[in-house]
C-alpha cells in the first residue's frame, strides 16, 4: 500500500512535492543511520578495536582537561573550612568562655531611651526629598542656558552639599553619636545623596528630549518617597513592579535578616574584640567572614525583603563575583545598584566630555574612595587616610591582575585582595580606635 506522500503526488496535491521531499530526507537520514551502525559494527569486529582499552586524553589535574570535575575537591574545602573555623571555635571557647551577649545591644538603645542621636539623624533627612520634589514642581523647564537654570542648579548644588556635609558635622561634634550610630546615619545619608543626584539628572535629561512633554515628567510625591525607599539608586520614571507580594518570600528574608544579624553581633563579641584586645595578626580570617555574612544579609537578605515589600521588579543586585578573574569585574559585580549608578551617573558623562576610558575610571576609585573614607573617618572621628588609600591602590592592583594572571590565576588573587585588602584598611582604624579609646585597659592585659 503506498504511503500518505506517494498518494498526494499521485492526486496532485499542492504539498506533494513538499511531502516527498520530508519522506525522501528521512529516508536519506534512515540510510546514514544504517550506514553508521554498519561502520561501528565493523569496527567492533575488529579484534584491536574490541581488547583496546587506551584513547589520547589529558591528565584530569593538567590545565588542558579544563578544569571539570572538581564538585568533590569543592566540597573536601568546604569540609576542611568548616572543621578549621570549628577548632579556632573551640580555642576561642576554652581560652575566653562565652562572651555572647545578646541583651549588650539592646541595652545600648534602652540606657537611654529618649537620647538617640543617630537615630534623629536619619529622621532628618526627610526634608531633603521633599525639598527636592517641591522644587522640581515650583521650577518648570525653562530654555537651556537661561538665568533660571543656572539658578536652579546652583539651589539643587546647596542641596547636595547640605545633604552630605550636615550629618557629618552632626556626628563630629555630638559625642553621644557612636561610631555604629554614626556610621549607620551616614550610610543612609550618602544613599541619599546619590538618589537625588539620579534625579536630578534624569530630570534634566527628560527636559532636554523635545519629544516628552512636561506632564509626563510630573510625578507625585508618593513616588518619589518610592524610590528613596527602593532597593536602587537609579531614578526611573516607570521602576519595573511585580505582581505581588509573596508573604513566604518575605517571611524568609526577614527571618534571615534576624538571624544574620544576631550571628554577626555574637561573631563580633566572642572572635574580633578578644583579638583586638591582644594582637591584630589573626584578624584577618574572622573579618573576612564577617564581611561574607554581612554582603550576604544586606544584598540578599535585606535588599530582596525591600524589594518584595515595595513590589520593585530589578532583583539583581550583585552578579557572580565570587568568579572574577580581574578586579575590574569584581567592582563591577559585587555592588550592581553602586556600579548602575556610577556608570550612568559618573563614568559615561565623563566619556562624553571627551575623557578617556583610564581617566573616567580613576576618577570612578577617587569617587568611591571618597566616600569609604568618608564612612569611615567620619563615625570614628579619625582621618588615618586607610580606607582611601585602600581603594586607590585597586587601580594599579586592576591593571596588574588584568595584565600578567588569568584564569585561576587571577580569581586567586582577587580573593586574596579580598581578604587583606580594603577590609583590612578598616582594621587598621578599629584597632586605632580601640587603642585610643580603651588604652588602659589594654594597657592592664
């Protein structure tokens, strides 16, 4: 009986040709098929073939087998991290006892309930939005160059300095602000500070594209106070929403945070002060760790709570840096919503001011230096300079990694800049600090 494709070509049939053609290229692939299996079948005969037991292959450990299979030496690490870290636990424990204190922290808020400067601080810088919101209602857009402009800008220039120099000042002439208080504060303020920045220059922007029109760029104050609340420092005029809050994911991150929160507290109680109060050489291990707990709290934890509370969209707030093989990337990675920000903010008007490519990027590590040290020095009310010349010294030790390593090579010393780079500039001011502010005691050990 003839198939359904020689039937069709026998009636005429539009698709005939078509369905001989699929019936012939089957046929075709059935006779390779066959073809092949003859060849393998041959092959096997033969008695060479058929007691071989050698193939050309590479050594599983040399560079030509591309590193694969390694899932076991990645978790014989893992087993050896964690048994090492439990014996130093268990050192810390028979040579200083328990030192946790959970009721320490509380009590610091509780002492004095009615006296919490740094906490006014942050209450303080509602006005700056809102003072930046009214302004942008109040003024209009007028033609480009014109008085009102220039005048404009000069208010929104008083604004940002305000922004940054007021808490500053607050936090270097009160002393009841602690450096955790202080440095909390000022954290808050510089996000802030780089919000309102984005919005003036998308606004400014906006005004300068003929095809939008003024009612498209009025928004309420509701969403402005959105985004200052918004896990970005990217202004939007339309942020990317999710179509609901999921009360599980939500209750996860939260309890994460809690957890984190209470454990970094306890590492910091019963690793880092012991240490600090007699020698700073073996701290380098239990910050690092420290710093790992903490990007995990506030990039994953904390910053994925804010988003599923708001409902903001944009859920990639750091990549796979862990992977790097260049400093660059790593800077690039770690941070996404600081490096969004300096990008659009920063390194690309530096481009189009006819910069070159070197000098818009050292000018993106004087900026973040800046404000390292500015989080730093201020809280601690120390300016040891650490922290500045940490973040400066990544531009030569970016060229160096990019230049002469790669591959393993490279994410090796990455995270060995990692471990005894910037965290350890900010070692060197809390020791400093401890030093100064508890020399006796460490004086009577």
């Amino acid at each position: 009986m003839p198939e359904d494709g020689e039937c069709a070509a026998a009636c005429g049939s539009p698709v005939a040709a078509n369905i001989s053609r699929v019936n012939g290229r089957t046929k075709r692939d059935r006779s390779l098929e066959t073809t092949s299996k003859t060849e393998r079948k041959r092959r096997t005969c033969d008695p060479s073939e058929r007691l071989s037991c050698h193939k050309t292959q590479d050594s599983l450990l040399s560079s030509a087998s591309g590193y694969n299979k390694y899932r076991g030496i990645l978790n014989w690490c893992v087993v050896m991290l964690v048994l090492s870290n439990a014996r130093l636990f268990l050192e810390n424990l028979l040579k200083h006892g328990i030192l946790v204190d959970p009721i320490q922290v509380v009590s610091l808020f509780l002492n004095d309930p009615y006296r919490w400067p740094a906490a006014c601080l942050v209450i303080g810088k509602s006005p700056f939005p809102l003072f930046k919101t009214a302004l942008r209602h109040q003024n209009p857009p007028v033609p480009q160059g014109s008085f009102s402009e220039r005048l404009g800008f000069l208010v929104h220039a008083i604004n940002m300095g305000v922004l940054i120099t007021f808490p500053a000042a607050v936090v270097l002439l009160l002393p009841s602000v602690t450096p955790v208080g202080g440095a909390s504060a000022l954290s808050i303020y510089t996000i802030l500070f780089l919000k309102l920045y984005s919005y003036k220059d998308v606004n400014l922007w906006c005004r300068e594209l003929s095809s939008i029109k003024v009612k498209k760029l009025s928004r309420s104050l509701s969403y402005m106070y959105y985004f200052v609340f918004a896990p970005t420092l990217c202004y939007e005029l339309n942020f990317p929403r999710s179509p609901s809050v999921r009360v599980g994911f939500l209750l996860r991150r939260l309890c994460e945070m809690l957890f984190f929160t209470q454990v970094l507290v306890a590492l910091a109680q019963q690793w880092m002060v012991p240490i600090i109060r007699s020698s700073m050489k073996p701290l380098e291990v239990p910050n690092h760790l420290l710093w790992l707990m903490f990007f995990y709290w506030f990039f994953h934890s904390s910053m994925n709570f804010t988003a599923e509370l708001l409902r903001f969209g944009d859920r990639q707030f750091y990549n796979d840096w862990w992977n790097s093989e260049t400093v660059t990337y790593f800077w690039q990675n770690w941070n996404i919503p600081v490096h969004k920000w300096c990008l659009r903010h920063f390194y690309k008007p530096l481009l189009r001011r006819g910069f070159s490519k070197k000098v818009s990027q050292s000018a993106v590590f004087f900026l973040s230096a800046f404000f390292h040290e500015y989080l730093v020095s201020v809280p601690l009310r120390m300016f040891r300079l650490w922290a500045f010349m940490g973040m400066m010294a990544q531009i030569p030790l970016a060229w160096f990694v990019g230049r002469f390593l790669r591959g393993n090579y490279g994410n090796a010393a990455v995270w060995i800049s990692i471990i005894i780079g910037q965290p350890f500039a900010v070692l060197m001011y809390v020791h400093d600090y401890y030093v100064l502010h508890h020399r006796q005691e460490v004086d009577g050990l």
